[in-house]
C-alpha cells in the first residue's frame, strides 16, 4: 500500500491549556475531587519505580492494588510462541492489579513495568474494601477504567484492518497524550517511547512505525529527540514529504 501524506489522515490534537502548568489526567483529576482520596492516600505505601522496573511479574500472588501517580506504565503479555505483546500503557490516575480482588484468580496474569520513572500508591486489598465501605465512589471509578480499556481494545482491534498504519500510529500517540501519558513543554507534549512499542500500539512493525513518525516529523506534526516523541502545539508549516 502506498504511503500517504500524513497531514491527510490525521486530526489535529485538542489547543493546548492556557496554563503553563502541565494538566492533569482524567483519572487523576477525578480522583482528587472525590472526598475519599485523602484516605485513599492515607492507607496506601508510595513507591517511586525507576524506568524498566518490573513492577508486577507475571504469576506472582496477588496482594496489593497499585494506582499511578506519575509515570507511565506497560501492561505486557507473553504470548504463546514466548513473545512479547504490549497490552496497554497506563498513565497517571489509572489503578492496576485490582483482578486479585476478584474470585478464582491466585496469580497475577500480566507484567507491569514502569515506561518511565514512577510513582506509585500501593494499597493492600483489605485497606481498599474496608476503604470503599465509606466511599463506594471508588468502585465506579475501577469499574469505569476496566470498561474504558475494554473499549480502548476493541476499538484498537477494529481499526487493525481498517486503517492505514499512519493513522493507527496517530491515534495511539494522540490517546496517551488525551490519558496524560505525556509531558508538557514549550513546544507541545512528550511521549517516551520506542518504536517498538509504538508499532506494538498501533498494530504494525517497528520499521513502518518509524517511517510513520518520520514522516509525521517531516510533516511538521511532530519532533523527534530519540525515543522522546513531542506532538507540537502549533505544527509547523509542511515541508515536501518524500514519495512512495
């Protein structure tokens, strides 16, 4: 399939705050309103995770919910011929490992690294249940992130065979910066991540996910500094794109 000038299949990002101070997730922000959260803080352990600390391994026993304070964090899988699949990023505000809550599940069924340096809450299960017999507000929030990211699948699976790979890779840098997964700066928003991990997202190989973003970056959309991707504010005027 021939390449196509990006400009042509991506929307433009949301105008940036006013403020210069970098927004606030959506699941964080609705956590701080909720009344509960000084409690929440108050019975869970801080914990900072450098970049590529495993965070939770696979089959490990399940004692604890984690929620991300800072940071970004990889839901990773291995598939039945020993690869490695990204299932998700998690960004600041999302709660992690609640399955160790629910029946019938001895084992943790993913791994969880941190993307970059991190903080995390990490709140025993017992503390959490008593926790929500004051604030059961806290339950709808869990079970609104488990429906998002249900969505967030299958809409990724829906759009495998139906989008190009431009736009695939588009789509999965513009969802982490709306989830907060970015960092905001003069220019625009930063997203640390490798090339594999970004064709992982948006369902193509590493190679196409590094053309796409260097034709994205020709294209004025965005700017590349290694595995820091910023997705500029204010695109730059287009530049000729190279042919095929």
């Amino acid at each position: 399939m021939p390449r196509q000038p990006p400009d042509q299949l991506m929307k433009p990002l949301p105008a940036p705050p006013k403020s210069a101070a970098a927004p606030m997730s959506p699941s964080l922000e609705r956590l701080v309103r909720d009344p509960g959260y000084p409690a929440l803080l108050a019975i869970g352990r801080n914990r900072r995770v450098p970049r590529h600390r495993v965070v939770i391994e696979a089959g490990a026993q399940p004692t604890c919910l984690y929620l991300l304070l800072n940071g970004l964090c990889a839901v990773r899988h291995t598939g039945s011929r020993d690869q490695d699949l990204l299932l998700a990023y998690l960004c600041p505000g999302d709660f992690f490992g609640e399955m160790g809550m629910l029946p019938g599940v001895p084992a943790r069924s993913a791994r969880i690294d941190a993307a970059a340096d991190s903080t995390l809450l990490e709140i025993p299960y017992r503390a959490f249940l008593d926790l929500t017999q004051r604030y059961p507000g806290f339950w709808l929030e869990l079970a609104g992130q488990l429906a998002s990211r249900l969505r967030t699948t299958n809409r990724r699976l829906a759009e495998m065979p139906a989008l190009h790979a431009a736009e695939r890779v588009w789509r999965a840098l513009s969802g982490l910066v709306a989830d907060g997964g970015g960092k905001k700066n003069a220019k625009g928003v930063a997203i640390r991540i490798t090339r594999q991990d970004l064709g992982k997202l948006a369902g193509c190989s590493r190679e196409l996910a590094g053309m796409v973003v260097r034709d994205l970056e020709i294209a004025g959309r965005l700017q590349a500094q290694g595995q820091t991707l910023i997705l500029l504010d204010q695109p730059v005027p287009e530049q000729a794109l190279p042919s095929g």
